[in-house]
C-alpha cells in the first residue's frame, strides 16, 4: 500500500513536474541550472510508468533497445552525483522522508512542495536556497519512482568531489567559460585549435582533448587511456558509448552542463531523432542535451553521460503524430527571466 505522500507525488504528469522545475529554474544557482534539467530527462517519468505498467518488463525495455542501467532504484543516491548539490543529499532525504511521514494534504503545490524541502535544508546547512532546489526536485521525483520503502532502504551517502566540483559555486561557473590556451601566437590559429571536454566534474582527470570543430565523440574515441568497455560494455571506443555515427542509434546522448554555448547549432536531423529516440531536447539551437556524434566544439565544454540509452520516443511521447512542445523555458527566454530578476516562485 502507498502513503498520501507517494500518492500525491504520483498525482502529477512528467509535463506538470517539468513545469515545476521551468518555474523554479531562475531560483536555482547557475552550477546546477543545466544538470537540474538534464536530470529530469535522464529519467523520464513517462517511460518509467510505461515500464512498471507492462506485462512483461524485460520485452518492453528490449522493444525499446534500452541499454544501461536505466533504473533509479539501482541509483537512488547516486544518480544525482553531477550536481553540486548533491553534497547535500543526506540532510534532503531526511527532511523528504520527515514530510512523508508528517504529510496532510495541505501543500500549496508541487514547486512550493520542493521549495519548501529546499529552504528546510538550506537552513539546516546553512547554505543558499539556490544550492538546495534543485537536489530536493531530484529528491522527490526519486521517490515517486521508487517508493518510499526503498527511498528510505538507501543509505544517503554521497561521494567526496575530487575535480571542478570541489570548487565554489561560483568557480564552477567561471571554470566552464574558460577555453584552453591556445599558445602566444594562438590567434593566428584557425583549424588546429585544441579545446578540452570534462566529462565527469567530480574527477580531476576525467577529461579528453578535442580539435576545434570536431564531434564530441571523435574526441573521446581518441581518449584511449583506460579500459572504458570493462566499466561500460556501451563504450566500445572511447569513454562516451557511441555506436552508428550517424544519429539513428540514440546511444550517444550527452547532458552539457556548461558550454552549450560552444557547441555547433543543432541540426534537422538531430533534432528530428532526438524525439524519436525520447530525449526531451529543448528547442534552443544549443540544448543541454545533445548527440555526442553530431555536435562539434569550438571551445572548452563539460558534459554528463546517462548510464543507458534506448529508442522510446515513438511509443512514450508519441513524435510521429504529435509535435513535442518544448519542455523547458528556452535559454534566451530564462536569461531575460532572470536579468530583469523575475522570480515565480
Ligand atoms: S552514435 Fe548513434 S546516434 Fe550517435
């Protein structure tokens, strides 16, 4: 039997938890702007309840060639370990498990719901709201799609970060709009410009290089310094999974955590394939969601790998006949919200 809390958790579409999230997003602190909303899509409510309805499971994740571990109870306090705050997860699972447990009904909504679980642990820490949001959005969408039996089974343990994440906030930030050096005489460079992917903020070498206005996945194929298939059987060349080379396999998406902005603008066709594959990519012409083998870089960028990847567009969000509304708020849009300091929440 389910609690009042998971079953009104489990009232809300994954449209309405987005919404949620698109009203909170210029109250969350830039370092986890882009991670929040990649999370979000990194486990889609939609496809999950799809999943858990099915008669047989395993049939329907091989009708939608999933690969990986697409699964958040395997990950309840892990898969959020690309966000600054997720240093704060302990205290949020406490305070999310306090409010299910004291839980009446009376809740202005879902935004104020995880607003409120923000603040209560933002106090605690004392740390800033901003830090807090989005890990306690995270929180809770974990626990509607785990139940709170196993939410509260989880250990709450968090991993130290040992690379850029172990920096300030606000270091972060400055640390991803860097590009590498190119040398004294670097402006006279023109094609041989060499830039630098991170692709897991918590490691101090978890990094590749890669030539200006090359695929993010060339560059990590090159990236021959550990065994990645031993860790990730997707990962046959390099440490992003990769397998067509050419947009129809879904394997290679990545989430951009900052330097979007470097990236080459999106095309028809990984756009068009975005949705048949079910990765709900915002409009903007430079996402935070991309296919690694079609974006190209001009510059430094940080990316986030889901640990699966699968086709499921089709089925879930129905993209053939139905044109998909943009999730999210575009970049533009959210930059104006919150230059002139707008705040919904
Ligand atoms: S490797 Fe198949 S879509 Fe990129």
């Amino acid at each position: 039997m389910t609690t009042k809390f998971e079953d009104y958790l489990n009232k809300f579409t994954e449209s309405e938890w987005l919404a949620a999230i698109e009203k909170l997003l210029p109250a969350i602190h830039e370092v986890d702007r882009n991670a929040v909303q990649i999370w979000f899509r990194f486990y889609p409510l939609e496809l999950f309840r799809y999943l858990q309805a099915a008669e047989d499971k395993t049939k329907a994740a091989q009708k939608f060639v999933l690969q990986g571990d697409y699964e958040l109870k395997n990950q309840i306090d892990s898969s959020h370990r690309f966000l600054y705050g997720h240093r704060f997860w302990k205290e949020t699972k406490a305070e999310i498990e306090n409010r299910a447990a004291s839980f009446n009904d009376e809740t202005a909504g879902l935004s104020a719901l995880i607003e409120e679980i923000a603040r209560s642990v933002a106090e605690k820490l004392k740390a800033d709201k901003s830090l807090t949001i989005g890990i306690a959005a995270i929180g809770l969408m974990t626990l509607a799609q785990v139940g709170l039996e196993a939410f509260k089974t989880a250990k709450g343990e968090t991993e130290k970060p040992k690379g850029l994440l172990a920096k300030s906030p606000d270091q972060i930030v400055k640390e991803r709009l860097k590009d590498d050096s190119q040398g004294v005489f670097g402006f006279l460079k023109t094609v041989n410009k060499k830039f630098t992917v991170v692709y897991d903020e918590t490691e101090r070498d978890a990094k590749f290089s890669i030539i200006h206005d090359e695929e993010i996945a060339t560059g990590s194929a090159r990236n021959q310094t550990k065994d990645w298939r031993a860790a990730d059987e997707r990962c046959w060349e390099g440490v992003v999974p990769v397998e067509c080379r050419s947009a129809a396999c879904g394997t290679c998406w990545v989430g951009v955590l900052g330097g979007e902005e470097k990236l080459s603008e999106v095309s028809r066709l990984e756009r068009k394939q975005m949705k048949v594959f079910g990765y709900q990519q915002p409009e903007d012409d430079k996402p935070f969601l991309r296919l690694a083998c079609q974006a190209r870089t001009f510059g430094n960028v940080s990316i986030v790998i889901p640990p699966w990847n699968g086709v499921f567009g089709k089925k879930i969000y129905g993209v053939e006949d139905v044109e998909l509304e943009p999730a999210t708020t575009s970049a533009k849009k959210l930059r104006e919200t919150i230059a002139s300091g707008t705040s919904e929440t």
